[in-house]
C-alpha cells in the first residue's frame, strides 16, 4: 500500500446563500498532497479555487464532505482543537497588502505564529525571526519597520517567512504572486521552490496561470466550476492534457521566447454562473466537443486508460488529441489585437 | 513612499498629518489651555486669595477689579475663580464619561461585530433599546434616585462630588452606543481581512484577533468618536445642570452657573455670558479637533 497523503480531502461541499440563490461553489471536490510535493490547483477566478484553500485549511468551515490530515480527520475539530493542525499548516495570501496588519511591526508579525504557539522564550523567538528574515531575503533592520514601508515583493516575502517560522509540513499558497509585478513574479517562485529544496515542506499552489505554475508544481489539479476536472502529473498535464479545459487553458498561456513567441488564445465565453450551473458536465457549454451525452450525463473524475497517474472528468478522456493540427481550434479564439 | 515614511510608525505618520490641520491643532492647544487653567483653580484662587465658594455679601455684583478679576455674582463669589472650578467638573465629566461610554461601546461592539450571529443580533438589539430610550425622561428618573438606598457605602452617598459620579454613569449608560455600532461595523468589515484570518490560520484565539489584530485597526474611529462625544457630553451635563438634574451648587460647573445666571441675565449678563461662551468654544475646539484627527488617521498609513 502506498504511504497515506498528507493532506486529502474527499467530496467537499460549500454552498453560500445570496440574493440570487445558492451559490453552489465546491461541488464535491476532492485533492490530495503528499509529504514534500507541491500540487497546483489551477482554474479560472471564480472557480472555488479560493474557497476550496479555505475549505481545506478550514478557515471556512465546508457543508460537508472530510478533509484528513495525516490520518486525522480535522473538519469536525473545533476551533481550540484545530491548534496543533494550524502548526502545522500554514497559509500565504494573495494580497500582501491586507495579509499583513497594518499597525504591527514586520518583527512582531513574523514572531506571531511561535509566541501563539508558545514556543521558545523571547530571546529565541528573536533569534528564530532574525533567521527568518535572511532566508527569505531581507534584512534584520527590516523588523522595525512596518509593513506600509515594503514594496508588494518585499511583504510577500514577509507573509512566508511568518508561514515558515512554526517549520509547517504543508503551505497553502492562494495565488501567491498574482498581486506582483511579473518581474517580482519569478523571484519569489524561485524562494518558494528554494524553501522546499532546504526544508521539504509541501505546498497546495494556487493559481489562475498555468504558466506560473509549470515549473513549481509536481502534480496539477484543474478546477472548473467547483469541480477538479483534471488532475496529473506535471509533464503529462501539459503534454497529454485529457480535458477539453485543460487544453484551452494551456492555449491560453501565451509562450514568450525568441523564436518561441505565440500569443494567448482567449477561452470562448464566460464561466457559467454557479448560481445556476448547466445540467451534465459542467464545460458543455463552452465545449467544442460536447455532444448529447454531454448535456445530460455528469462525467466522473476517472483515471485515463493507460495513463494511471493522470484522472480526468470528461466523456471523452480516453481518446487522445489527434497530433498534429488541433482538434479544439473551434474552443479558442485568437486574441485580437489591443485586448489584455 | 519607502522614503519618506522611513522608520515611522503608523501614530507618528498621524501625527504628521495631524500637524498640518492648522484649525485642529489651535482646538487641540486651547483645550489644553483651558484644562491648564482649569486644573490650576486651586492657585489662582489662592492667587486671588479668595475660594470659589467664599461669600462676600458686601461686594455683590463687584465689577472687574485686581481683586476679582471677572468680578463677582449675587453671593459676591468671584466669578473666575467659580469658572476655572467649573471648568474642572465640566471637563472631567465630559472627558471620563466619554471615556467610560468608549470603553463599554468598544466591549459590546467587538463581541458583536467579531462573533456575530446570535450574539451579534442580542448586542445590537440591546443597543438598538438603549437608542429608542427616550432620553431626557430616562435622564430625570435617574437623577432622583436615592443612592442611599441602593446600598453604597455612606461616605460616597453622602459625598458631595455625588452628583458628579452620577452624571458620569449616567452619560456613560446611555452614550456607549454610537461607539458600539461604529466598531461593530468596522469589526465586521475587519474580520473578513486577510490579516485577520492569517492570525485564524495560525491558531490564534478569538480574544487574540481581537486584541491584537482588530482592536489596534480600530483605534481610529475609536479616538475620533471619542473626541467628537466630549463636546456632546459637556452640553449634556450643562443641560442637565441647567435643569438642576446635573451638578449640584455649591459644587460649580459650567451648566449650573449658566443656570443661576438665567435670574440675572438682564442685568449682569457677564454672569451668563462667560461660562455660556466657554461651553460654546470647548464643544467646538473638541469638535475641530475630532475632524482633525479624523483626517489624519482616517485612511491608511499606505495612502500617504
């Protein structure tokens, strides 16, 4: 038998209630990460990305389903029992500018996560943050300063050098560097995949950007509409993506580099509206591919034949793209000149 | 803004905006003016070698002299010596029951704004009930009660500085609910911020978010609303005082010379006129300088 995940979590449901109806956001969702791997969790704004890390690390409680860390199922803790499973998983936002309280000093907010957990007495605690700041690239002058002071990339290294001082097994990245300049991009995707190689710890990166994720994720889950309509290892997602949204979203990543330059090809439509999700498989819509059966009969999140590693929720996942000319042409649409 | 905000800290960028709020920061100096003086009361009155309740039926209605440098009233009292008195009870009352009414709001609001559910909806009806009272009444009742038989020891029920407790309790019980809805909705809004579920997802407890993290983001409002409130209770008690619910004479203070000066505002209207413009200037200085810190802590350190 192999090793039990780390993390896993099975069926999660989360609706909220709004004016319009209930707004079903995780449909059943289910994901899990090993010790020391960093799964991405990819899919458009809107998605239950976000919903689905809060779920997880339950900050947002989850209507139902069970979410186990280490072998413990944690969604029936309460707040007070949750502590030890907080110490051990940790989160990094998207905005640096609201995850950082404004009116404490940078060295007090990275000392937060070890005096909430009472660890080492003042001195060491001090000592412990001083080593904090350096692996994460500032200075131990830095932590007088408040945050309002550091540059979007700065406080982003702020929010992980408080992620690691408790030395988590798991860190839940929701769209870490979305709020940066692509500049700042690279660098702090480079500390983060540096940070693994030195303490092994795993992470669940989320992003909207599949190119983000290419070079950081072990295994990519695809999120539609509250579902993970794909799930594979890195290589193969991006060789032999299986579903049609997957395909579209790879399309869509636009490829910079002499000789290798190709612009994004933008998905047909928008997302449907959670309040009122299509019957069927959820993309059929949006589906270049969809036929009756599409319409009416949910496909399952399955492995693909002959493919073990790699799951995918379409009608269709066994049958690989023809190579050569692209069967999903119909799916995207060149971008036109002049839109973002 | 790296550069220019090196090494300050969010009070001290406050304190810089503040400064340049000329009218703010006048209100600020002749408030602390005014409590200078009125906390040296005991001086000038030493000074003048008379007591704010020495009567000198002799020399009534005294115009400004050496000695009585504002004159004196129908008991021959001098008139500055009693308004730098009452200036002390008017400020304090105005002062610690603004005080007390912002501590007691910010408890009931944070609760309710932090939690939210039952507790929420509990809190804000208790407050919304406190708000529907009708005050003046309410006021009245109150001021009749007969603390000696509410069991408090003797020597506070018998105390002179009585009515002055009282109307601290009583401003306080019934002016904590604006400071209660303004944190309520500013914790509300708080509690969704990521900072504050950074704290969540590291285990912090409820009394640490809302110590550590939301009470400090709320000092703000608190201290603008706080400020605003002790121009509004200095006119309380003066109405209060003015209908004899408020301080009790001999024990001066701004509302109760107001109201022995009504007699006599034909003929010695100085009597009237002085602690009625010294009401008139604290309310506003304490309202200029509520607008003042307003803008200078209102928006966010990262904005300037």
């Amino acid at each position: 038998m192999m090793s039990r995940p780390l993390i896993e979590a099975r069926d999660l449901r989360k609706s909220f209630q709004s004016r319009d109806g209930t707004l079903r956001v995780l449909n059943g969702v289910g994901l899990s990460v090993d010790k020391g791997e960093t799964l991405a969790l990819v899919g458009e704004s809107g998605s239950g990305k976000t919903t689905l890390a809060r779920a997880i690390t339950m900050l947002v409680p989850p209507d139902g389903g069970s979410v186990r860390f280490d072998g413990m199922e944690i969604t029936r803790l309460k707040r007070r029992e949750l502590k030890p499973f907080r110490r051990r998983v940790q989160m990094v936002f998207q905005d640096p500018y609201g995850s950082l309280n404004p009116r404490l000093p940078v060295g007090r907010i990275i000392a937060e996560p070890l005096v909430i957990h009472g660890r080492g007495t003042r001195d060491e605690r001090h000592k412990s943050v001083a080593r904090l700041v350096e692996a994460v690239g500032l200075g131990s002058d830095d932590l007088a300063r408040y945050p309002h002071e550091f540059s979007g990339g700065q406080r982003q290294r702020i929010a992980i050098a408080r992620a690691l001082a408790l030395g988590p097994d798991l860190i839940v990245a929701d769209e870490p560097v979305s709020a940066l300049d692509v500049s700042i991009q690279s660098q702090i995707l480079n500390l983060m995949a540096d940070l693994r190689e030195t303490r092994g710890m795993a992470y669940l990166f989320i992003s909207h950007d599949l190119g983000v994720v290419r070079h950081i994720a072990d295994r990519v889950a695809v999120m539609y509409l509250g579902t993970i309509v794909e799930e594979a290892p890195a290589a193969n997602l991006f060789a032999v993506p299986r579903h049609p949204y997957t395909r579209a979203l790879i399309a869509a990543t636009p490829v910079v580099g002499r000789g290798k330059r190709k612009p994004g090809r933008a998905i047909i439509g928008e997302p449907p509206s959670p309040l009122s999700p299509p019957k069927g498989c959820p993309f059929h819509p949006r589906c270049p591919m969809a036929v009756a059966m599409c319409r009416g009969k949910v496909p399952v999140l399955e492995p693909v034949h002959g493919l073990p590693s790699q799951s995918a929720a379409c009608h269709f996942k066994d049958q690989p793209a023809p190579a050569g000319n692209n069967p999903w042409t119909d799916l995207v649409a060149e971008t036109k000149r002049g839109e973002p | 803004m790296t550069g220019t905000h090196a090494n300050m800290g969010p009070a001290a960028i406050a304190w810089r905006r503040f400064r340049r709020h000329r009218l703010a920061l006048a209100s600020g100096l002749v408030l602390l003016g005014l409590s200078v003086l009125a906390a040296a009361a005991p001086l000038v009155g030493m000074l003048l070698g008379t007591a704010p309740d020495a009567v000198d039926l002799f020399s009534r209605f005294a115009p400004p002299s050496a000695a009585h440098p504002l004159g004196t009233d129908e008991l021959g009292r001098d008139v500055l010596v009693r308004l730098l008195y009452g200036g002390r009870v008017s400020l304090l009352v105005g002062i610690t029951a603004a005080l007390a009414a912002a501590v007691f709001g910010t408890a009931v609001g944070l609760l309710a704004g932090y939690h939210g559910g039952r507790l929420d909806a509990l809190l804000m009806r208790l407050t919304d009930s406190v708000i529907s009272l009708p005050l003046l009444p309410l006021l009245i009742v109150l001021a009749a009660v007969d603390p000696g038989k509410l069991g408090l020891p003797e020597g506070v029920a018998e105390s002179e500085s009585l009515s002055l407790y009282r109307i601290v309790v009583i401003v306080a019980l019934v002016g904590w609910t604006t400071v209660a809805r303004l944190v309520r909705a500013t914790a509300l809004s708080l509690r969704e911020r990521d900072f504050v579920l950074a704290a969540i997802a590291q285990g912090a407890g409820a009394a640490r978010v809302m110590l550590v993290h939301i009470l400090p983001n709320l000092a703000s409002p608190i201290i603008v609303a706080t400020t605003l409130s002790v121009g509004n209770v200095i006119l309380l008690e003066s109405v209060l005082s003015f209908l004899g619910l408020g301080i009790q004479p001999p024990v001066p203070s701004w509302g109760n010379l107001l109201t022995n000066a009504q007699e006599l505002i034909w003929t010695v209207p100085g009597l009237a006129l002085y602690p009625g413009a010294l009401i008139f200037v604290t309310v506003i200085a304490f309202n200029f300088l509520g607008d003042g810190l307003q803008d200078a802590m209102a928006s966010r350190p990262s904005d300037g």
